[in-house]
C-alpha cells in the first residue's frame, strides 16, 4: 500500500478535493481580512486582497457598537441550561422507555415519534401565543422551557442507546438492593456518557446557532442572543462592511476554536447523532 | 418489585411526557385550530371562519410565489447537495488526509445562519464581491447575484450547499464505514470492476443512510428561511421569498395568525406526504437486510 504509485486519476481526485477544501475556507478567510480594511479598501475597484493598512479598530469600534459581550452570555446561558436540563430529561425517558417498560409505554414512544414529523413551523405560532399569556414573551424562558423540556429525536436517541445496554448489569443492582434511580444514575448514566456528549454537542450546537425563535420570542436587544445579535447588526451598518465583518468574527471565532479543538468528537457526536436517526 | 419500576417509569418519563403536551400537542391542536378563524393574535376573541383561510391561501399570490420558489429551491439544492455529498464522501473515504479534508469541508456546518448570511451577502455583492472579482479574473462578467431575480434563488442554492454539504457528506462517510471490507475483497477476487463494485454493493449498503440523508434533506429544505431572511429579505420583488418566509410574513409581521396557522398546517401536510412517498418508494431500493 505504502509504495504504490499514484495514477492519475488519484492525482486528480486529490486536486478536486482541494479545490473543494479551500473554497470551503475562503469564505471565512476573506471575511478576517475585509474585517481588517478601511472602508476605502472595502470598496477599491478591482478589489485589494491584503488589508493595508491592517485596521485592528474595527473590533474594539464593533463591540462598542452593539453589546455583543451580552449576547454572547446570553446565547451561552441558554444553551447550557438547554443542553443539562434536556440531557437529564431525555436520558431518564429514554430509560423509562427502554428498561422500565410501564404500562402504555409503546403507545407513548410512538406519540414521541410522531411529533418528529411536524415541522417546527407549525407548532411555532401557538407557541408564541402560550409563551405571550404566560408572560413570558421577550424572557430567556421562553426559548429554554421548550427546548430544555421537550425533544422527541433526544428521546428516540437515548433509548436506542439505552436499550443496547446488557441487562444483567440492572440485574445484579437490582438484587445488591438498588432501587431504580439509584440504578439509573450509578449504572446507566456512566455507560452512556460518550452518547450523552455527542447528544449535547448536537443541542448546543443547535440552540447557539438557533434564529427563528429568538427572533420571534425576543424583542429588546439586552436579551438578544448571538444570531440576533448579528443580524440587528447588519440592520444598523448594512454598507459599513469592514464594521460587519468585525462583528461576523466576533460571532463565529469562539464557536470555530472550540470547534478546531475538538473537531474528531464534535464530528463524529453529529454522525452518532445522525446515524441513529 | 415489577410494579415499583413500572411506578419509575412514569415518574423518569414525566418532565418529557408534559414536554410533549404542552409545547408539542396542544400547540399543533392549537394550530389547526386557529387555522379555522380570522384573528390578529391580540384580540380576545377569534372569528370562525370555516375553511376560508385555506381557500384565501390558493388564491394568494404571495403564497403561491412562495410555494413556487421552495419548489425551484428544492429542486436544485436537494440533487446538487447530495450527489457532491457524496461524491465528496466516496473521493475522501479511502486517501491519506482524510481527516484534514473532513475538517474543512465540515467547518460551515458549525457556524450559524446569520453568519453565513453575512459572509456570503459580502461575497456575493455584484460590484465589490469575492466572486465575481474571481469570475472577472477568468474573463467571465458575473451576475448582481443577489439583486437580480434570475439569480437570487441559485445563490441561495449555493450558499446552502456550502453551508450543508459537509454534514451530509460525514453522514454518508459514517455509513461508508459500516460496509465490511470483507465484501469489496470478495467482489474483487470475483473479478469486478469498479463501477460493478459501486453498483452492486455500495450503493445497495449504503441505500439506509442515503435514504435517511435524502428525506431529512428534503425536509430541511422545504423549511428554508434563514439564508433568504438574513441576505434579501425575501427580494428583490419576492424572488427569494419562501414558503416559510410566507408564514413569519402572515404571522409576525401582517398579524393575521388564522392564515399563518393555514400556511403552516399546509407545510405540514406537504411535508407528511413527500415524507410518504419516499418511505413507500424505498422499498425498491433501501436494503435493510444484514
């Protein structure tokens, strides 16, 4: 394998797969250095590639513009109220569903599956309007308490992975005289903790990046999350491109360190989370 | 004993179970519901309209150009999406630097609608745009890609697969990697070809996965919204306007939840019936035995 030669067609293989790779960077690339230019620059006919001079005061300009350091907590609390409360809950049904089986409990996790068929879209309206006469449009609350209390996918996905767990583990706890919660956070919460991780870098993930909701459930821009953040930016300097692409970086740097760090668990936590599906 | 854990059972699936009801069930009822009545979302009350909400919708202009533009985004994102998935997942499966391209190509799915939006509405810009700098560079005058009707729709196809090819080409690389070396050893001892070998055992091994990947593309794409939200605004004359930019429109901007919830439940349907289709389709060629 080691020795053998490459045919061309591998060699031309490889160059498409590059191609492919740098126009998947480039975006991000080009966006970093407009982020760095004057406005002059920004607008120069033909267009400049490297910013001269580097203007490093667009950020510091960008973050006094709009409270992004607020919406960043924000967007952080959020997603890591979400992803505890959802990741306790849809493990203790997925249990339930798995190894306790009560009375109903099939009748029930076809209900559970059902519901992945409606789009979002359509329970989004009267949500907005339960989420209004509890009082709680415009709150934080609003966002967490649907997506922390209900997740049918999580559901499906943690009694999958539940229920290939061997059952004589529950057995012998059974009989050393554990009782059930005892069994489930002692036994089953730590062999499951690898589908645990991937199931919540998927939440995460998915309520940093979420726009629909916060769009319609928030309206002052001290709750705004990160998205909606960015998106009132563009609003307010839509031409003032070398300002906006400050504030894009500013959005997206944190999630694509993390993202570098631990791109083998983070991609392979969204295949898991896929494949099951 | 037995019926202490059936007791633990309805307690450990409470918190999700009323989950369910309330964020879940009752506002799909709630739905349908409205979807019958005249009503702002302020009023105290909602006036019974039967099934005129509907019956308003076919005769809609706004909603048949939305409808018309999901289906003309459909139609070219889902194909183009999936076949560079994977083509990409087959090319990369085998060769050394799998993970490098693999982190490169997955890098979009990370980031957020609204960033994306904002990235390539600076790219795209028809006079001072990366693209078109490039294109010129080549000899080509391209497009004002966003501000023109012909070509807004295939820049959002565009921004799209940049923004999901990489998630869908992890997923086929996944089910790539569940076929059993064991089976393109034995076809090559046979005297396959390549194409024979593509034909005859990846495709029907990997027909699961592909069949997962193309329904819930086809799903997420008939909820497109974000891309032409944060680049057009729906524009320019409602060129990009979406079925589900039709229901925020109704909804949250005009107030007239009664053919909002109309819209929505007809999303619905549409989505329960392609979602049909396809299970009733599959049969001929998903292969589910070991």
């Amino acid at each position: 394998m080691m020795n053998k030669k490459l045919k061309p067609f591998d060699i031309f293989v490889y160059v498409i797969l590059s191609v492919g790779a740098v126009s998947m960077v480039v975006p991000f690339i080009w966006t970093i250095l407009s982020s760095l230019k004057t406005m002059g620059q920004t607008f120069s006919v033909p267009p400049t590639i490297w910013p001269d001079p580097i203007v490093w005061e667009n950020y510091p300009e960008s973050l006094q513009a709009l409270p992004f350091g607020r919406a960043y907590f924000n967007s952080f609390y959020i997603a890591s109220v979400v992803v505890v409360i959802q990741l306790l809950t849809a493990s203790m049904a997925g249990y339930a569903f798995a190894k306790l089986k009560f009375h109903g409990h099939n009748f029930m996790f076809i209900l559970f599956l059902a519901t992945m068929m409606v789009p979002s879209q359509v329970t989004m309206i009267p949500l907005f309007i339960i989420m209004k006469n509890l009082g709680l449009l415009g709150t934080h609350m609003s966002l967490i308490l649907p997506a922390a209390l209900f997740n049918a996918f999580g559901v499906f996905l943690m009694r999958q992975f539940i229920a290939s767990l061997p059952g004589e583990l529950e057995e012998a706890a059974t009989i050393d005289g554990a009782s059930v919660p005892q069994i489930f956070f002692r036994v089953i919460l730590p062999l499951v903790k690898p589908s645990l991780a991937a199931f919540g870098i998927f939440v995460f993930l998915g309520q940093w990046n979420n726009f629909l909701y916060p769009l319609i459930f928030l309206n002052k821009t001290e709750t705004f999350t990160v998205p909606l953040m960015l998106n009132f930016f563009k609003g307010t300097y839509a031409t003032d491109y070398p300002l906006l692409m400050a504030g894009t970086v500013i959005s997206i740097l944190p999630v694509l360190v993390v993202y570098l760090f631990f791109q083998k668990q983070i991609i392979q936590g969204i295949a898991i989370t896929g494949m099951k599906g | 004993m037995l019926k202490r854990r059936k007791m633990w059972g309805w307690v450990f699936v409470a918190p999700q179970l009323i989950g369910l009801i309330i964020f879940a069930l009752i506002p799909l009822v709630m739905s349908f519901g409205i979807s019958f009545n005249e009503w702002d979302g302020i009023a105290p009350t909602m006036k019974f309209v039967g099934l005129s909400n509907y019956v308003r919708q076919f005769g809609n202009d706004d909603f048949k150009k939305s409808l018309v533009n999901t289906v003309v985004y459909s139609i070219m994102f889902i194909p183009l999406d999936l076949i560079l998935a994977l083509a990409l997942a087959l090319a990369v499966q085998k060769i050394k630097g799998k993970t490098l391209y693999r982190l490169f190509y997955f890098m979009p799915v990370v980031t957020g609608s609204v960033s994306v939006g904002v990235i390539w509405t600076w790219i795209l810009n028809g006079d001072f745009g990366l693209l078109n700098t490039i294109l010129a560079a080549i000899g080509i005058a391209g497009p004002k890609w966003l501000t023109d009707t012909k070509w807004v729709l295939p820049s959002i196809v565009i921004v799209s697969v940049w923004w999901n090819v990489g998630y869908n080409m992890v997923l086929l690389l996944a089910g790539l990697q569940n076929i059993p070396e064991s089976y393109y050893e034995a076809a090559k001892i046979d005297g396959a070809g390549k194409w024979q070998i593509f034909k005859s055992i990846t495709i029907p091994m990997l027909s699961p996965t592909l069949f997962f990947v193309l329904i819930m593309t086809m799903i997420s794409s008939f909820q497109v919204f974000d891309q032409a939200f944060v680049m057009t605004n729906g524009g320019p004359v409602k060129a990009s306007y979406t079925f589900v930019y039709h229901i925020y429109q109704n909804a949250f901007v005009d107030f007239k939840m009664g053919q909002a919830c109309a819209s929505s439940v007809i999303l619905f349907i549409i989505i329960l019936i392609i979602t049909l289709i396809q299970m009733y389709g599959s049969k001929r060629w998903v292969n589910y035995d070991e």
